[in-house]
C-alpha cells in the first residue's frame, strides 16, 4: 500500500539544542514546504522545556528555533494547524497535565513570526496532541481530553472563530473503565458521520472508536478496535481516496507500525513497520497528506530526536 519515499532526522544528534524532544506535529505551509513543532528540554515536564519551530523548504531542515517558553512552569505537547490565512499554534503550560492551562498563538507569515500567547477559557485546552478537523459548516473540531488522579476521559472541543470561542461536547469513556481513552483523533467518515480514534489506558490495550451522527455535540461510548494500543499516542490521515491511514505503537513503544483501512476504521490491515527496536521509544506520532499525494510522518526517536519519513501511497484498489 506504501512504500518509504525519505528517511531522516530534522536535527543532527550534534546540533541539537536540547537533551529530550517529543510529541511533534506537521503541516504543509506551501507545496514542498512544511513546518514541524515539538517540544525540547532536560526532560518532560522540567522548567526548561520549550517549543521549537523548524522549517522544511527547497528539501532541508532549518535548525530548531524556539516559539514558546514558560520560565515559571514547563510547556506541552504543541499542536499545528493550517487555517485560511494565518497557523495556529495550540500547546499547554502549567506544572503537570493535571493542571495545565490551554493555550494559543498566531502565525499571519508562515510561522515566521508568532503574535502574543493568547490564553484559552477555563475548562478548555485546545487540540491535545494530534490536529483539528475543519466541519463541513466551518467549524474546528478538536480532539481534547484530560486526566486527573484516577480518571480519564477524552471531550470535543468546537471553535467556529479560530479560537475566539469554545464550545465543549462530552466525556467519551469507555464503559466501566474510570482510566479510559485520550488524545482524539477525529475524522470524516465516507457517509458523512464523524468518527474519532483514541488511545487508551494499559487495562484496555487497543485503540478505541467513538462515533458522532449529529455533527460533533453527541458521541458514543468509546469501544476497542483490534488494533493493540500500549498507552501510547497516535495520529491518522484520511486520504484523498477516502482510505484511513493510521501510525500506532502495538506492544510496545519500540515497534511503531502503519495501519490503512478502507471501511472508516470497523477493520485494519497493516501495510509497513517503521521502527523496530526493543528498549528504544518510537512514539507520539504526527502523519499527514501533503497536496502532491506523498504521506509524512513525524515521530519521536528515542526521545533524544525527531524523524521525518515520507511515504508513497499506492494507486487506490477502494472499489475491489
């Protein structure tokens, strides 16, 4: 279904201006140009922890440049998207998850320059790990979740402002697990329904689907797919031919595999392995589709590196 196009790193190990990265998100700013964002520092949740910008143009990496900081506190899990005529940069601050506060900035030149942070509403935190879906009516939905000391649960977070105002549809929980899912992935079925993919705490173990058939404001329980999930972000894609393209971890986060459906997600078939490597980390995924049909990856390598992988996807067999 795919095959790998380019391997690399977006930083060299001797570049690097930080000991520990991770959770990186990609968008395509131009036709062959992108712009990736993670966050660097000592390690996660340290004070020192920023968020780091590098660009992608005529086929190299900038070096990493630093968008956001907190002295007082740490940042987290930065998120990237593309909207009319400006980027929008969603990420968190605060000491722990437990008690971050949402928060946003403004690109009107490409993620060349970022205007002040802006704060989110209380109870708000924007897309917490993998990228909004722009509704058919206009709106930005956002998959976010929470978690507190011995309960998660994943919500939908509903701008149609970029950002100015919020609405918020939920929990979506699975049934009778208090340690539940988090960190949704929403998208399009071919019908016209709203489906979104989540991972999920060690007790369930596979990724899990919740379904929307009123447009975002109402979601089903979160039920396990076959997909094996060992608490572990992931992200996917909906093609242009309408099939799903998934990055997940299996049993570990030493083995980070791409997964395609072509019935919205009811069924899977695994395509490629990117990483395979006990006792090194391969996770928190980014994967989008850039406007010449190549799929790019993101993921953290080893919590030390980003790598970026570009995949060519095979002619479409939908109609067999």
């Amino acid at each position: 279904m795919v095959t790998i196009v380019k391997e690399e790193f977006t930083f060299s190990e001797e570049s690097r201006p930080f000991n520990n990265c991770h959770v990186s998100t990609i968008v395509e700013i131009n036709k062959d140009e992108f712009l990736v964002t993670y966050w660097g520092g000592s390690k996660e949740g340290a004070s020192d922890v920023k968020i780091y910008t590098q660009r992608h143009v005529h086929g190299s990496w900038s070096s990493p440049v630093v968008v956001d900081e907190e002295p007082s506190a740490t940042v987290w899990s930065p998120v990237l998207h593309k909207a009319h005529n400006q980027l929008l940069l969603f990420f968190r601050v605060g000491p722990s998850f437990q008690t971050w506060t949402g928060c946003m900035r403004r690109s009107f030149d490409e993620g060349l320059t970022w205007l002040e942070r802006e704060l989110l509403p209380a109870g708000i935190i924007g897309p917490v790990k993998d990228k909004p879906l722009l509704l058919k009516n206009g709106d930005l939905l956002c998959g976010s979740s929470m978690q507190s000391w011995h309960a998660w649960a994943s919500w939908m977070e509903v701008t149609p402002d970029l950002g100015k105002t919020w609405r918020k549809y939920g929990p979506i929980t699975v049934p009778n697990h208090s340690m539940s899912v988090l960190q949704p992935v929403p998208y399009y079925t071919k019908t016209g329904l709203l489906r979104a993919l989540m991972k999920s705490h060690e007790d369930i173990g596979r990724v899990c689907m919740s379904e929307s058939r009123d447009g975002g404001c109402t979601w089903s329980d979160a039920m396990p797919t076959q997909l094996l999930n060992p608490d572990s972000g992931i992200d996917a894609v909906k093609l242009f031919d309408d099939r799903l393209v998934l990055v997940y971890n299996t049993t570990s986060r030493g083995i980070l595999k791409v997964g395609v459906s072509r019935d919205d997600g009811d069924s899977w078939t695994e395509v490629l392995t990117l990483e395979n490597t006990q006792g090194m980390e391969f996770s928190y995924p980014a994967i989008i589709q850039a406007s010449n049909g190549l799929i790019h990856i993101t993921y953290t390598y080893n919590r030390t590196q980003i790598k970026h992988v570009v995949l060519q996807p095979s002619v479409s067999t939908l109609s067999s």
